[in-house]
C-alpha cells in the first residue's frame, strides 16, 4: 500500500482478505459472494469478480484489545477485488446501520482510504425521497464521514486495482438492508463507460434528487486530524473519536452536515 495507516495489516489477493502483523489482532475475513448483493445491482444478473470483496471487524492492536471492547469501538476492514460488476463498478451493498441499543442512534462511520480510488455515495434517507445526495470521491490516506442515519455505500472507481479501506464504527454495530434492496439499490448507481471512468444514472424508484460529487474535508468540527491516520488518532486519544459510538455529541452538526468540501 502506498499509504501507512499506523497498524501493521496488509492486503491478499488470492485468497482475498488480510495479513496481520506482530501485535495486531483480527478475524479470519468473511467474503461476500456476487449472488449476496445482487439485490443493490442496477443489472441484478451481471457477471463479475465472485468473491466481490472481504470484510473483518473488530481489528487492533493487542495492546488495545480491551480498551476497545470497553470504549464500544470497532475497527472494520474491507478490501474489494479489482474489475467490474456488469457495468457497474466493484461495490458493497447499500445499507443503514441499526440502531445501536447503547445509544438509541443509527451510528455514523469513518471511512479511511489505504489504497486504490474509492467513491462512498450516501444517501439522506433510505425512502422514496432520499433527500441530500453525495459521492465522495477519495484516494490513500483521505477520510470520509457518513452521518448517523444515512444509507451509503463503497465504490472501487478503477476497476483495475484492490480498493482497501478501513472504518471505525459502533461496536453495536448491524446492517439494515430491506429498504435498499426493496428499491433495487440507492437512488443513484454508478456505471462504467468504455473507458473505464464513472457515470451516473438515476434509480427511477426514487423521487430525483441531485448528486453532488465532491472531494473529502478535514471535518476539524469533529476533532480530526486530516493528515494522522485514524487508529493513530484513536492510539494517541481514545476520546477522539468518541462520537462514532456517541454521536449525540454532535447532534447539532448532523442536521446540516455536509459531507464533503467542493464538486468535481
């Protein structure tokens, strides 16, 4: 990876999944099949990549086993395959998060790109009218927040490379599907042209709203640090990231949060 995300995990390909290092703790990676996310797929019968990516939550160093456990923190990695779905890009499932018993929210999530070129498209509702529209488009080392509530989901934007991120969520954590999946997909899916680059087209099960497609910000009203990798932030301060399992905190950045800081 041409980004050090400050633990020692790297990236396989055949199998798809991690590697930790000395010190670092995590999960065999579960893989999740084609026929699995079908359902959020514009073409719900394409071929591609099967596995389509590999998922391992709760990652960290041993040293911060218990502190994670007792902050309710989650460390999640996911690294998707290279190549295309049909002619949409390689791409997780759309979801909302459950709510979490702890906090009575449905939880936020930090996203941090280690490699490749990612887009995470959110959505401001999972209904008929989704509301706000966004596609953050983001590269090794850039963060992206998704706010409490919001459907969402990851994009790999070049189909010829892994795409890998890393997420801090709620330890409380579950995906919520059925709202997605009943209007086959988000209100916007992204597709590929003939020469490899993204296009956006509308999901007719939805009232249209417009996308805005933008790059990353520093999101400093929420105590990040652009340039520090995120486990560093938490390594170095456990609260730092404490609004992701308690994101009443900020309860009135929310309402008007706006994810990313300029258009495309």
């Amino acid at each position: 990876m041409s980004f050090d995300p400050g633990i020692d995990v790297q990236t396989t390909n055949n199998p798809l999944g991690f590697r930790y290092g000395r010190g670092v703790f995590g999960p065999k990676a579960e893989l999740r099949r084609l026929d699995t996310i079908r359902p959020s797929l514009s073409d719900q019968f394409c071929t591609g990549p099967d596995p389509v990516y590999a998922i391992a939550m709760d990652v960290g160093k041993d040293e911060h086993r218990d502190l994670l456990k007792a902050r309710m923190l989650l460390f999640g990695l996911v690294t998707f395959a290279a190549g295309r779905l049909g002619n949409e890009p390689v791409r997780s499932q759309g979801h909302v998060h459950a709510i979490s018993s702890h906090s009575g929210w449905s939880p936020p999530e930090l996203y941090e790109i280690w490699s490749g070129k990612a887009v995470i498209y959110m959505q401001q509702f999972a209904a008929d009218d989704p509301g706000r529209c966004f596609a953050v488009v983001a590269g090794p080392g850039e963060v992206v927040v998704v706010p409490p509530g919001w459907a969402h989901a990851t994009l790999s934007a070049d189909p010829e490379q892994q795409m890998t991120f890393a997420a801090w969520c709620d330890r409380d954590y579950g995906f919520v599907y059925d709202e997605v999946r009943a209007r086959g997909g988000l209100a916007w899916y992204a597709v590929l042209d003939t020469d490899g680059q993204l296009e956006w087209r509308v999901n007719p099960r939805y009232v249209r709203r417009e996308l805005l497609i933008g790059m990353p910000r520093d999101y400093r009203e929420l105590g990040l640090h652009r340039s520090v990798p995120i486990y560093t932030q938490f390594e170095a301060n456990p609260s730092a990231i404490a609004w992701v399992r308690e994101p009443e905190r900020f309860e009135s950045h929310w309402k008007n949060f706006i994810p990313c800081r300029s258009r495309l």
